[in-house]
C-alpha cells in the first residue's frame, strides 16, 4: 500500500517499518470485514424482526380486526367486554305486569263449552243463571292433517261411427303436477324460509301431513317456483335498480354443474341489493367481479351506493358511494394492535371514530338534529383526514413489510377513498355501514352451510329468487307462503302475477 492510510503523513507513514505497516494494514482489514459481519447481522436482525411482527399480526387476526367471521375467532379468543349484569334474576320483576298468550277473537274460536258451578262453594246451595263475564280460557290444538288426494280420470271413449278413440282432457284448473299448488309452495318455503335440507324437508311432510316427495320431485317442484318467480324477481330488481340508496354486498355460494351451466367449475357468488323501501333482491353470478357488480346494479345506476372498499365497485365515482365504517373500524383495530408508533396512530384514529358514531347516535336516538349533526361532526372529520394525510406524509421504504409499512399503506388507502367515507354526513337518510346487506346474506351463508351449495346454475337461480321473495316479504310483513301459492296459480292458469314491491 503505497498510499498512507487516513490520518497519517506521508512521512510518518514512509518511516514506518515494512512489518509495522503490514500488521496495521491487517488490523484495518480485520475491522472492514467485522464492520462488514456488523452490518449483515443488522439487516438479518431487521429482517426477523419484521418476521416476527408479521407473524404475530397473523396470530392475532381476529373479526374485531380483519374481515374474518367471528365463528373462525376460536375458543382462545377474549371477546370484547360485555355491560356487566344488575345482578338480578332473568324474567319479569316483582311488580311487573305478566303477558300470557294473548286470547284468540270469538270469530276464531271453532267451539265454545260453557262451565256453570253446580252447588254454592260454602252452603251447597243450588245455583242456576249465567255469568255475563266468565272467566275464558282457551285451547289451541292441531287437528290431525290428511293430504287431500283428488283423483281425476280420463276416459278414453270409442266413436261408434269412425271407431276413433277420444280422450278426456284435465280442465285447465286441474295442475299437471301431482302436487297442488299449496303443497309445492309448502316445499319452497321449507327451502327458503325455513332452510331445511333436502332429507329433513322429505322427513317433515312425511311426519307431518303424511305426503312422502322424492328429492327429484323436490328439485322440480323448485324449479316450477323458480320460473314462475322469475316475473316478480325482475320487477323487484328494476324496483331496486330505481332507488336513491341501496346497500350491497356478495358472498361465496358454491355451484355446479349438473345442468352444464358452470363447465369451468367456479365457485359462483351470491349478491345482495337491500333497499329502504323492503324490497331485497338476491342475484346468482359465477364471478366476483366489476361485471357482477354491474349486472346487479345496472349500468345506469345514479343513487348512492353503501359497500365495503372491494374494488368490484371502483366502477361508481366516489360520490355515489358510502364506504363501510365496520370495516374501516377493523382496520383502525389492526393498526391500534401493532406495537410502536402504529399503535398509537391507532388509538388516536379510533378515538376520532368513537367521538364520530357518539354524535351519529345522539342523531339516530333524537338528541340532536341533521344541523347540529353536520356541525358537530366536522372538526372530528378534519382531524381524522389530517391525520392520515400526517402518516402518508411520513412514508416508508418501498417494499418495506414492517408494521409501520402496513400502517401506512392503510392510512394511504383510507385517504384515496376519504371521500367516500363521509357521505352520510352530506345526505340525510344514509347509514355509515353495510349491517343491512350482511344481515340479508346471513341468510344465504347459513344455507350454504346446511347444504354446502347447490349442484347446478338453475339451482342456484332458483336458491336467488326464493331468498328475494322470502327476504323482501319478511321486511314487508306479508305471507310467504300465500305469496308462493299465488305465483304458482298465476303462472300456470294465467292469472295475475303477485307482486313483491311495497303497496303504494
């Protein structure tokens, strides 16, 4: 080395013996390659670390802060706090007025039997009259249940003059199924309304009326209701296609392909449309995609839109959309989890989002008016921005996995979507999350656990249209089963279709 190292001379360095010189030189090379080690096992260290936070976040995930359902949570999971007990017994208080089954009217009531007290309880006297108010009590029993069976025959009769054999036609009231119409919808409601298994549906009208249905017979009867839904089905959709807020989400619904209608074997997906109006309409699709979204809500769709952030729906301008707080708050949750600097812009988030739902609750209960609302709830939105924007601002190293990289992606996603996310504070009538659509899906997700799908797309359009009928009538307070009776009527005789919209 001819060059003297850094602070030495070069007259020093040139006085300095050869064997000085190598075992400096040595020590200098020693210390690069240790400074070198050093380096390597920080970044090794960092990187295990991050591992090892990532990992722990995973462990961690929960339905408080991620989108997996509460059942997946597990038997180790503390769920939050419940509001601790009076600590008095359940049931009614001392004092408090009791509630019986309520009496039937009179015009219900298939017999009346009187009772009169022969003798007077203390003398033994005789005792004759009536009691202008007697005490009533009833009770209600089920009368044995036969299946009326009606047999039509068709005589085949001989012409005495051209020896032509003529048969009798069955009038056109007479069904061409051997199940009427009551007993079909019977089978379609055991299906939707009360999700019943295939197997336990034969057991209860076997038990129950004595009628034993084959499961082929069961999928037809399902398959008449499904074409003779399919008028009430589009005008529900059209209704709802219509409407200033609808509130929409989708859930897995697996689908065969029996009938060749899923030949590459997709999972296929249930949406669902919730309106305020009690119009709820289920639509099958094969795909989780933009197009399903826009196949449900049309491609001319101008009301507001209630979601979560999946990108199916980045299609509608921010404006027409109300993003999902449930899910922002999960978010927020996750962030709050993490150790460090996350955790605190995590608190400090959700501070901001309980000071929110506080005022947003004062409106709903009638405390404060939309004004007030509006007024009240503006600094919270303006801290709540500022802060995302004061993370982004910070930002991380590209590709960085560490929690405060997580953090910040949140924080910069939540702020490309911020318009989104306040428009049920700029448009009353609005709910800042997606509870009504989830709720309509629970639906669907319990009879996809009790049958595990179905096994072709018909079925899967017949499953939509009795989830809309069923839904939609239950938010109106109207009879299921008369509904599907009607329809039935109406699509074979041609009749007059019910329909599923709210009366005017």
């Amino acid at each position: 080395m001819t060059t003297p190292p850094a602070g030495i001379s070069e007259a020093d360095w040139a006085a300095t013996p050869v064997g000085v010189k190598a075992g400096f030189l040595e020590l200098v090379s020693q210390c690069q390659r240790q400074q070198q080690e050093i380096e390597q096992l920080r970044i090794q260290l960092t990187a295990l670390a991050t591992e090892l936070a990532h990992l722990r976040e995973r462990i961690g995930r929960s339905s408080r802060n991620s989108s997996k359902p509460p059942s997946s949570d597990g038997q180790g999971f503390k769920p939050p706090e419940r509001r601790k007990g009076s600590g008095r017994k359940r049931g009614g208080q001392p004092g408090h007025p009791g509630s019986g089954p309520e009496l039937l009217p009179i015009e219900r009531v298939d017999e009346v039997v009187e009772h009169h007290p022969q003798a007077c309880r203390r003398c033994g006297t005789l005792l004759q009259g009536q009691d202008p108010e007697p005490l009533r009590h009833q009770v209600i029993e089920i009368p044995p249940i036969t299946p009326l069976v009606i047999e039509h025959r068709l005589h085949r009769l001989v012409c005495p003059c051209c020896t032509t054999s003529t048969c009798a036609s069955l009038p056109a009231e007479v069904e061409v199924s051997h199940y009427g119409p009551r007993l079909s919808a019977l089978v379609g409601l055991l299906g939707s309304a009360f999700p019943l298994s295939f197997s336990k549906t034969q057991a209860l009208l076997d038990q129950l009326l004595g009628v034993q249905i084959s499961r082929g017979a069961m999928a037809t009867i399902r398959q008449r209701l499904s074409a003779a839904l399919e008028q009430p089905m589009q005008e529900a959709l059209a209704f709802a296609r219509q409407q200033s807020v609808v509130y929409v989400d989708e859930t897995g619904a697996p689908t065969g392909n029996a009938d060749g209608g899923n030949p590459d074997g997709r999972r296929g997906w249930e949406w669902v449309m919730v309106t305020a109006m009690g119009v709820t309409v289920f639509l099958q699709s094969l795909s989780r995609s933009a197009a399903a979204a826009i196949d449900l809500l049309g491609n001319a769709f101008g009301g507001i839109v209630v979601s979560d952030r999946f990108s199916a729906y980045n299609h509608l301008p921010l404006e027409q959309r109300q993003l999902c707080w449930a899910h922002v708050i999960r978010d927020l949750t996750a962030i709050a989890d993490r150790q460090g600097a996350s955790g605190e812009i995590g608190a400090e988030l959700l501070g901001l989002q309980q000071q929110l739902f506080a005022q947003w609750h004062r409106y709903k209960d009638g405390t404060i008016d939309w004004s007030t609302l509006q007024q009240g709830c503006r600094p919270i939105r303006q801290a709540f921005v500022g802060t995302l924007q004061r993370v982004v601002e910070l930002g991380c190293q590209r590709g960085e996995r560490t929690p405060w990289a997580k953090t910040v992606r949140t924080c910069h996603q939540l702020l490309q979507v911020s318009d989104g996310l306040w428009t049920f504070l700029e448009i009353e009538g609005i709910e800042p999350t997606n509870n009504a659509a989830e709720r309509a899906l629970r639906h669907s997700v319990i009879q996809r656990k009790i049958s595990h799908g179905v096994q072709s797309r018909q079925g899967a359009i017949c499953r939509s249209r009795l989830l809309t009928v069923t839904t939609s009538l239950r938010q109106e307070g109207r009879d299921i089963w008369q509904f599907l009776e009607q329809a039935l009527i109406a699509h074979h005789r041609g009749g007059e279709m019910p329909s599923l919209l709210p009366n005017p």
